[in-house]
C-alpha cells in the first residue's frame, strides 16, 4: 500500500509546483496506473516515492513506512523500474541483478531460483553474460524489470515499464502485474499508452500541472465518460490548457 | 555559418557549459557570486605557488642576466609549457576525440573529417590555453620588464602564447589518430582504445628519453664552457626537449631584431605546419577511428546452473556497492585513463628518467648522501609520503566518485542501502587504488634510493594512514558540491573542479605537515609518530564530518 498525504514539490526557490498537494492511496490488491502529459508531475512524484527527491510538504508511506523517517525500511517494500534503462551499462546483466540482490538481501538460493525463472520469463537467460551496454533498449528495460522484482517486493513502481519492450514481453509483464495484484499486493505505474491504462488498471489518477484532477475506478471512469467517449477524449478534455 | 566554426562554437559552449552556468544564474543571481567565490578560493590557494615561482624565475634572471642567459627563464617557461601540453594533449585528445560518449553523435552529421576533429583540437586548444596561463605568464611578464623590452615584444610573446600549444598539440594528435585507427578494431575495443592509449604515451615517454639522449653529455666540462660563454647557450640546451621552442625562444630575445622576427616567423610556421598535418591525417583517418567503436559484441551464450552457482554468489551490500564502483571504474575508459592508470604510470614515469641516467652514468644519485644520516633519511620519508598524499588526491577516485555516477545517482538515492555504508564504500574503493598507488611509488623509490627496512617500513605505514584524510576530503567536496549533470564521462573527471580542490587540499594539508617534519623533526622515528599523529587526527575528524555533515548533505542531494 502506498499512502500520499499532501505532498508537495517545487523547482526554482518556488517559482515552477511541479507536485501540488497531491493525496493518492494506492491499495493492496489493485494496479493504479498513473496518467498525465509530459511535464505534469508524474516523474517527480515517482521520485518522491521512492526516495530519489525529498518532497517540500506532505508525507509519503509504503506499507506504513515514512520514506522520509524510515528510508531503508521503506525502501526494502518495493521494487522500482526507473523511465530510463541507460544503466550500469558496463556491468553483465547478471552482475547487474547481483547487484540488485545484494542490495535488497536477497539470499543466495532465493536469488539463484528467481534469478534463472525471471530470465527464461523474459527470454534473457542467454544475454545475461554480458554486458548491458550490448543489450537493445528493449533487453535493458527487460533487465531493469528483473532487478526490482527480484526481491519479491509487495509495491511495485514502474515507470513507463512498457517504453521498449517487444509485444510479447509487454504482455508477460502486463500478466505479471496483474498475477501481483491478484495475490494482494501493490502496482503503482506511469504510462503515456492509454490503452494500457484503460484495460489493466483498476484504478487510475490523471495528473496536470502537479495536481491530480481526476482518481477514480474503471466504473467511476465509466460514469465519468459520457456515451462513446473514449479515456483518450477524456484525457485531452481534461489535460487541456485552461 | 560556416560548418566547422558553427560546431566549434557549439561544442566550446557545450564543453565550458556557459549555456548551463547562464541559465543556472538568470534563476539565481548569486550563481555568479558563487562562481566568483570559487575563482577566488583556487586563486588564493594556489597564490603561493606562483609567488615561489616568480621569486625563482627573478632570482633566475639576477642570476643568468650577467652571463648573458638570462633568455633560459623564457625557454624554460616555454619547453615546460610545452611539454605539459603535449603529455595533457595525449589525455585530452584521446579523451575528447576517442572516449567522450558525445564523439560518435556527430557522425551522422553531414561533416569531413577533418571539420569534427579539427572544431574538437579547437576545444582541446582552449583548455590548453588555461593550463598555459600560470606557468607561461609569469616568465614572459618578469623577462619582459626585467630586460626593459619594446612594444615588440609584447606583440611577439602574445604571438607566441597563441601559438605555443599548436606544435605539442598537433604531435599529440598525429600518432593517437593513428593508433587509434588501427586500435578500433577486434571484438575488445574498450580495451584496444586503452592499450592504444597507452602506446601513444609510451611512444611519447620514449621519443623524449631519444631527444634528451641524443645530445652531448651535460657533465663534460667543455661543454659546460661553451654552455656558459655562448650567449643564450643555455637556453639552446633547454630547449632540446621540445626543439621547435627555441626559434620562439631567439625570437623574444631577440624581439627588435631581424633574427627575432625570422624566429617567430619559423616558429609560427612549424606551429602551423603541424596543426595542418594532424589535420589533413585526422581527415583521412579520424572517422576510421570512431566508427563502430562504442559496438560491444556479446557471447549470448546460455549459461549453465554452474555458471549462474558461480556468477550469482552473493555478498553483503557494502562490499558488492564497493565492487560495483571498482567495476565502473575499470570497464569505463576515461575513468581507468584518469582514475586508475594514473597511480601506476606515475611512479612508472618517476622511475624511468632516473634509472636510465644511472645505467648510462654510473654516478651517485643526487640524494644518496642524505640517506646515511637520520636527518636525510626524514626528508626522504616525508617527500615519498608528500608524493603519496599528492598521488592519491590526484587520481579524483574519491573526489569524483558522486560526480561519476551523473544521471545514475539516482540509483544511490533509492536502494535500500544507507548512505553511511555508501560513503564508506566509496572511500574503500578510493583506498584500495591509493594503496595499490603508494605501494608502486614506495617500490619505485626503493628502487631509485637505498633505504634501509626501518625508514621503508615507516614510510609505508605513514603513506597508508596519511592518505586517509586526503581521500576524506576529496569525497566530503564531491558531497558538498558533486558535477551531476554531464553529458560526457570526461566531464566527470577531467573537467571537475572538485579534482583541483582535493588536490589544493593535500598540498595544504601534506605540505603543512610536511614542512613542519622536515624543518623541525631530524629522528625518522619521531618524525613518523608526528605525522601518524596529524594525519590520524585529520582523518579522525573529517571522519566525523563524514559521518554526520556529509550523511546530511547526501541525503538532501537529489538527481
């Protein structure tokens, strides 16, 4: 579960609110897909959760650790795919996961096991000898996905986990979110790919301007919509310039 | 727009980041002041040293002005200019032409080859100009005023400021253009552009061991009196480690004559000379060099449950972020250039000059009396502790390991690993390299001077806890103010501040230390108590400072 209370950033000593008191509770058991157009916060909300920015105002939990007051604690609850894969590429994959393991404790039988089922998932069982920097933008966000399921967090965070994966991998990952939502646990994801939002999520939030202008269910959306009106038509309706 | 002016402009304004520090300061003001404060800070701490160096070059001049030489302060200027250019030419070209991330972009651009290497030497030639600055200033300002020169001068030392760095520049890039080309081949190519490196500066090492020998024997008498009677004599034997700088070297001290001008007109010309030759050799061979060089091949071979045994062994989350570092830094070029290879090729160069004029001599070393007696041998050990704490501050792995890490810091502020442990892995990774480093330097003076087992032994223990503090700082500057925002690796390195401000660090931390031990301490016994005692106490605190300024500031850094 992920619990945002108030939370607030802003760039420039003030001058540009990229995040404006946003409230958001993501439950156990459901994917929340997070929307909005380029620029509009969802990045640096991401990084708010996940420790990477500190947020001015508010307060941010993951399973009922402060990330702020218990950032290792709070860290150790999820499992996170940053927006860009153009990581450690001078590291194998595999040095790469090991690393990832190493840093979430992940011992070493369980990290073989997940390891080796992981990579056969994601058909990257065979590149994962080398270095990452011979990977395609696909493999590495590939790559990427696997380090921060390794350690079978309960939250997990993606950012953009689609952007560059090939049809298949893109459905196994989809499938996979869903399988972890199903037994309990949290997925929280940004996405520009509407569609996607609209088929696996069960909840979703739109964000523009660093405020949140719309949370609800795929009914509460349904009511929302008018007849024939598409998520995509209701994105733009919403996201348009006042 | 011309296209090669047009992209040189751009990648001046890219390298020196004007845009960045503009747009930084019209959204706060007082970036300017900070950037001033800076300038003053390095200006202040490197003001005594260009005070002893004007002091020598005077003396130099009140000494050599009644025999006539007292143009050798000018070609001393100029040969040591020239040869730092030329030896931080090979860095900066291999670097910029070869390594930055940035080189192969431009390829798919509508350009010659000779356009993008020649707008990058451009670029080259500018930071060059900065490295010329306090060492040449000085010896042209004092000779110039000191000799009462014309206007002509003035003109001619300009012309010769411009045009110093072309020569040693344009050698520099002739053999790495080609090396380079024939390095970018194979399956390894990381490791061939390293290799490839380092033939350019084995080639350059060895080319001036070749000039310096070719000469005659600096110890007949005969040739001393002809040193000392022949005007400028001296300067024409200085001037044998770079030949080209003599004619600059006639020339300004020869300003108001018809020789000075035919000599700036020769040196200009051969200045010139090679700058067209690097280029018309960089136009046939530069993209040769760069194409396909960032390819990386892979295996793609499966790998068996032994290997994945093997491979996925786990270790506790310190020691595997330390092991990440050292990876990075090993697998990453400029990083193993800058980082690494400087803690061994530095005792290497150190070592060779002498040895050779040993084998060829037969003489005694100059400092081998001062081993026979408890004062020398304290001096010894505080100068290879000096040389240590120097050695560790410049090779940057502490006071660049945030910087490094660019739009990968993020990664540090999310895993579940606290930044104690991350700063004490970063400083192991530092520590392990000045170990490797001080252990290389201690062998190469064991093997310059015969020092008895006590004074090496205490050497090495003072080295090992004296390089504590100076690898401490360095990370506590690169917490306090780390270069995240790069577009190039080299940028994170070469191009870092932070270097330069843990280096002035050392030297006023070392050197204080240092200079009390070899001015009050005569006991070599004593005299390693004393400096285990301050260096113990500095790495005490700045330990401390660590642990609770630089933990505060890391976790309010953000990416």
């Amino acid at each position: 579960m992920i619990e945002i209370i108030g939370v607030s950033k802003s760039y420039n000593q003030g001058a540009v609110k990229a995040v404006d008191g946003v409230n958001l509770t993501v439950k156990n058991g459901e994917i929340f897909g997070f929307l909005g157009p380029n620029g509009a916060g969802k990045t640096t909300l991401i990084k708010m959760i996940t420790g990477i920015l500190n947020a001015d105002e508010g307060s941010i939990r993951i399973n009922g650790k402060d990330i702020r007051k218990d950032p290792i604690e709070a860290k150790m609850q999820f499992g996170f795919v940053p927006d860009d894969p153009n990581i450690f590429t001078r590291l194998t994959g595999l040095e790469y996961l090991n690393f990832m393991a190493d840093m979430y404790n992940v011992p070493s039988a369980k990290r073989l096991d997940r390891m080796q089922s992981l990579l056969q998932r994601f058909e990257m069982s065979a590149a994962a000898g080398d270095l990452i920097q011979s990977y395609s933008h696909g493999m590495r966000q590939k790559i990427m996905v696997i380090g921060a399921m390794l350690h079978n967090p309960s939250v997990w965070i993606l950012d953009e986990p689609m952007t560059g994966l090939d049809p298949r991998s893109s459905y196994d990952l989809k499938e996979m979110m869903r399988e972890h939502a199903d037994t309990g646990n949290t997925v929280f994801f940004s996405t520009h790919v509407l569609d996607v939002a609209e088929k696996i999520c069960d909840r979703l939030a739109i964000i523009n301007k660093g405020k949140v202008i719309f949370c609800g269910s795929k009914q509460e959306i349904h009511e929302h919509v008018k007849e024939n009106q598409s998520l995509e038509s209701l994105f733009l309706e919403m996201t348009e310039n006042e | 727009m011309n296209r090669f002016l047009s992209l040189t402009k751009t990648l001046l304004i890219n390298s020196f980041g004007i845009s960045a520090v503009r747009a930084k300061a019209n959204k706060n003001k007082a970036e300017y002041l900070k950037i001033l404060g800076l300038g003053l800070a390095i200006a202040v701490g490197v003001a005594p040293t260009i005070v002893l160096y004007c002091n020598l070059l005077i003396k130099g001049f009140d000494m050599l002005a009644p025999v006539g030489q007292e143009g050798v302060i000018l070609t001393l200027g100029i040969v040591l200019v020239s040869t730092m250019i030329f030896f931080f030419g090979i860095f900066y070209v291999i670097n910029f032409f070869y390594f930055a991330g940035d080189a192969q972009n431009l390829l798919a651009l509508p350009l010659k080859g000779w356009q993008v290497l020649g707008a990058r030497f451009s670029v080259v030639l500018c930071y060059e100009y900065l490295t010329e600055l306090p060492f040449l200033l000085p010896p042209i300002i004092i000779f110039g005023i000191k000799s009462g020169a014309s206007p002509i001068y003035w003109i001619y030392a300009l012309a010769g400021f411009l045009f110093i760095p072309l020569l040693p520049l344009g050698l520099a890039t002739l053999p790495t253009v080609v090396i380079m080309r024939f390095a970018n081949l194979g399956r390894r190519k990381d490791l061939f552009k390293i290799l490839g490196g380092l033939i350019v500066l084995a080639l350059a090492v060895g080319l001036q061991f070749f000039i310096q020998k070719s000469g005659p024997n600096a110890a007949d008498p005969a040739f001393i009196m002809t040193l000392l009677t022949d005007r400028n004599g001296l300067m024409n034997l200085v001037s044998r480690v770079f030949p080209s700088t003599r004619y600059l070297g006639i020339a300004l001290t020869n300003a108001d004559k018809a020789l000075g001008l035919v000599n700036l007109l020769i040196f200009t010309g051969l200045s010139l000379l090679a700058v067209a030759l690097a280029w018309a050799v960089g136009d046939k061979l530069y993209f040769n060099g760069l194409v396909g060089s960032s390819e990386t091949t892979a295996r793609r071979r499966k790998l068996t449950s032994a290997d994945y045994e093997r491979l996925a062994a786990g270790s506790p989350a310190l020691l595997s972020y330390f092991k990440k570092e050292i990876r990075l830094l090993i697998r990453t070029p400029i990083y193993l250039m800058n980082c690494v290879l400087v803690n061994l090729l530095v005792p290497a160069l150190l070592c060779i000059p002498f040895l050779l004029q040993s084998h060829n001599e037969q003489g005694p070393m100059p400092w081998e009396s001062l081993t026979a007696k408890p004062e020398g041998q304290t001096i010894l050990m505080a100068v290879i502790v000096g040389a240590a704490v120097f050695l560790v501050s410049s090779n940057g792995i502490t006071s660049t390991s945030l910087s490094r890490e660019g739009k990968e810091f993020f990664i540090s502020k999310y895993i579940p690993l606290s930044y104690e442990q991350q700063i004490k892995a970063k400083l192991l990774s530092g520590y392990l390299f000045g170990v490797i480093g001080a252990i290389l330097l201690l062998i190469a003076a064991i093997i310059l001077i015969p020092l008895d087992m006590v004074i090496i032994g205490l050497t090495l223990i003072v080295s090992l806890i004296a390089m504590v503090p100076v690898l401490e700082a360095g990370l506590l500057i690169d917490i306090l103010r780390p270069k995240l925002d790069w577009d190039n690796e080299q940028k994170a390195v070469k191009q870092n501040l932070n270097v330069i401000l843990a280096m002035l660090c050392s030297i006023l931390m070392g050197g204080g230390i240092l200079y009390i031990v070899i001015r009050f301490i005569h006991n070599p016994i004593l005299a390693a108590l004393f400096m285990l005692g301050s260096f113990g106490l500095i790495a005490a605190v700045l330990y401390f400072l660590l642990m609770s300024k630089g933990i505060t500031q890391y976790s309010k850094l953000e990416s």
